[in-house]
C-alpha cells in the first residue's frame, strides 16, 4: 500500500555543467631547460588559509618560476552571496572577512560586486611575483557558479528596480552592467601578467605535463589521477577536491634493439582554504594542504608535492630543496576552548521582534520583581504588529565588519 502522506513536491533540480577538454581546449606552452612551474589550488578566497597564503608567496618569491598555474576554486563564490544573506539558517555563526565587510560599505548592490571583484582580482594577481606569469584555469563548481548566482541575482534586482522607479533606494541600477567573462569580471583583462583560460580547460607543457582540474574523484590519494592518466597518457598535475599526491612509473617502450624505457608521472595539488570557515566542506581525513612545483630538464619533469606539516609547537611549515618555510604563529587550529562543570549563566529568552513584543516584554527589559501588595489586575496586553509592506524587494545585508 503506498504511503499516505506521499504527494508530489515541487522540486528544482539544478543542472550541474560539464564540460571536456575536446570542448574547454588544451592550450600549448613551450619552456626552455630549467623552467620551473608551481601549481597552487582549491584557496577559496577570501575564505583561504592566509598563513599558508602568505608562506606560498614567499616561497614563489624565493623560487622564481617561470609560471604559476592557478587550477580552480581560487575565488569562493560563498563570499559574493553573503553579500545579501541573513545568515538565519546558518549552522554556526561566522564574522565577514575583512573583504566582504569593505564591500558591503561601497554602496549598491553593483557598488558592492564591484568591490569585491576589483579585490578577487588583485589577490589573483598578487601570485605574479617578479618574472612569474600566472595561468588561471577556472572551475565549474566554484567560480563558474559564482559567475552565475552573480547575473541571476543582478537581473532580480534589475527587475524590482525597474518596477519600482519611485523607490527612493534602489537595490541596483538597471543602466549597469556586470561583464559575462571570467578575466573582465576579474579585470584581469588589465593584467599583462596573467593569462585567464576557459573554464575547465588545461594547459600542455612541452608536449609532456597536462595541467588540469578533474572532473572525478576517488577515494584515495593518487587513484583518480592515475586513471586520468590512463586516459590522457600525459605526465599529470591534477586538482579536484583537495587530495595531494604523487606517483611516478615507469614502462618500456621496446627492447629491440636496445631497451628504451617511458617516464611518468602524475601530481595531485592539495588545498589552502581555511578549514575553521568552510565547515560546509566536512572532515575528510584523505584531504591535505600542500602544492606541486617542479623544473624541466633534458626534455623530463622533475617534480614533486609539497605537503604541510605541524611542529610540536602547533606552526606549520613546509620544505623545499632544503629550505623550511614556517608560519610566525600557529595557525589553522580548531575552534573551542575549555569547559567546566559550574553553574551556567542565565540568559533572557528573545521571544518577540523588538517592534512587535507585548508591552513589558520588549528584548532586553528585565522581568519585574513581585509586588509586595496586591494590585489591581492589569488589563490584557495588546500585541502591536508590524506593518506590512507593500512589496517584497532584494535584501541588502548590513555590513558587521566590526564584530570580534
């Protein structure tokens, strides 16, 4: 018998895009003896590790590749949209990034996007360090989607605006437009030092190292990145959900008439966003931070990932060649503190909107002492409602930049 209470719900499934590299390309770069490459993903600003941030410039500082490669969710399409969330349903309360807080203070909703864009764009710059050019390979699931929650929300705003042109505040302005493609979005577009590929696409290094964002993943470290190699048959530096790995073989071409043997190898790049503000994206025991770096020799790739590691002191650091790069101060710890078995403090319920509460029982008002006499009884309380308005309009966040 089928259960009663089962009826048909109105449902929106969101179509998630695809894409492959015959359709995104593969974008050729020729480099010389000795070139080096790093490849950094999976940072989330302004939600990114800003310690790990700030050891990786150093070490790009120190190691003067000639290229960065950028493979997706660099930017945290989460940040946009909390330019209008209220945060009601969040499951724990997280203070705005300094980035967001400036935001909010610059205006209208196009003033707002605009500055958050302007400083996404300089944080992606900021990885060209002296001679490095930087290759931003964006991806679907975060800055594809922020692209996306990006125009839907400017038209609704663009269409209550227009709607509703004696609106003293206008939540956007019709006449402005926010530019569809990636780089200009970034203005990148004004950098001669980076270069923005389409998204999900990959860039070929000397006919030998594909550089790419998955779009599978394994359970363990190393598997996804092996089967991708078996598919593509090119030495492999991959990023997807945060795994750091690397793996070389080797296999023989033929014997005859003398034995010539095949090198390869394939890289998973790890992660730097900070995991104290993205909760959402659980515990998974099998992620790890680090990036990939490497050099080109006689036509061969020298490689390797560089892992993050936790000293007795509780800093991080990492080592490259030999040379230790750690953290002034440890960071990356979990939140909590201590507990005890005392009495808790007491606190007031918040029952009512502070507009709307009966007489006597407005947030903050404390409970009056009994009477000593008896008095008279009070007449019923008369609970005083909100207007409503006239018509629902887009939500412009108040900016809590200065909350601890």
């Amino acid at each position: 018998m089928p259960n009663k209470s089962t009826k048909y719900k109105q449902v929106t499934v969101k179509e998630i895009p695809r894409t492959s590299l015959m359709e995104a390309g593969i974008f050729r770069l020729s480099l010389g003896e000795g070139a080096k490459v790093v490849a950094f993903a999976n940072g989330l600003w302004p939600h990114h590790d800003r310690s790990l941030d700030a050891m990786f410039k150093q070490f790009v500082a120190d190691y003067q590749p000639d290229a960065v490669v950028l493979l997706g969710q660099m930017i945290d399409h989460e940040a946009f949209k909390a330019l209008t969330e209220d945060e009601r349903n969040y499951l724990h309360k997280q203070h705005d990034t300094d980035e967001v807080s400036i935001a909010r203070d610059a205006g209208n909703f196009d003033d707002q996007v605009k500055s958050l864009r302007e400083q996404a764009g300089a944080y992606i710059r900021s990885f060209a360090i002296g001679k490095t050019k930087v290759f931003y390979i964006p991806g679907v699931r975060t800055e594809h989607k922020l692209m996306e929650w990006v125009q839907q929300e400017k038209g609704f705003r663009d269409n209550w605006a227009s709607n509703n042109p004696e609106a003293a505040d206008q939540p956007s302005d019709p006449d402005r437009r926010i530019p569809s493609d990636f780089d200009k979005f970034l203005y990148l577009n004004k950098s001669a030092r980076v270069k923005v590929l389409p998204y999900e696409s990959a860039l070929l290094i000397n006919s030998h190292t594909l550089y790419m964002i998955g779009d599978f993943k394994r359970r363990h470290p190393g598997d996804a990145v092996y089967v991708e190699w078996e598919q593509r048959q090119y030495s492999l530096v991959r990023s997807f959900d945060g795994k750091l790995s690397s793996s070389w073989h080797t296999l023989v071409e033929h014997t005859q008439p003398t034995l010539l043997k095949t090198y390869h190898e394939a890289h998973e790049v790890g992660y730097f966003w900070d995991d104290v503000k993205n909760g959402h994206l659980r515990d998974y025991d099998r992620r790890a931070q680090g990036f990939f770096y490497g050099e080109y020799h006689l036509g061969e790739l020298f490689a390797e990932t560089a892992f993050i590691m936790r000293g007795t002191d509780n800093r991080r650091c990492f080592v490259v060649n030999g040379k230790p790069y750690t953290e002034e101060t440890a960071g990356g710890l979990t939140n909590g503190g201590e507990v005890d078995l005392s009495d808790e403090p007491l606190s007031e319920d918040q029952e009512w909107n502070d507009f709307s509460a009966p007489e006597g029982e407005a947030e903050g008002t404390e409970a009056s002492a009994p009477a000593a006499e008896a008095k008279p009884a009070a007449k019923k309380s008369v609970r005083k409602t909100a207007k409503k308005p006239a018509a629902k309009r887009p939500v412009n966040k108040r900016s809590n930049r200065n909350k601890k």
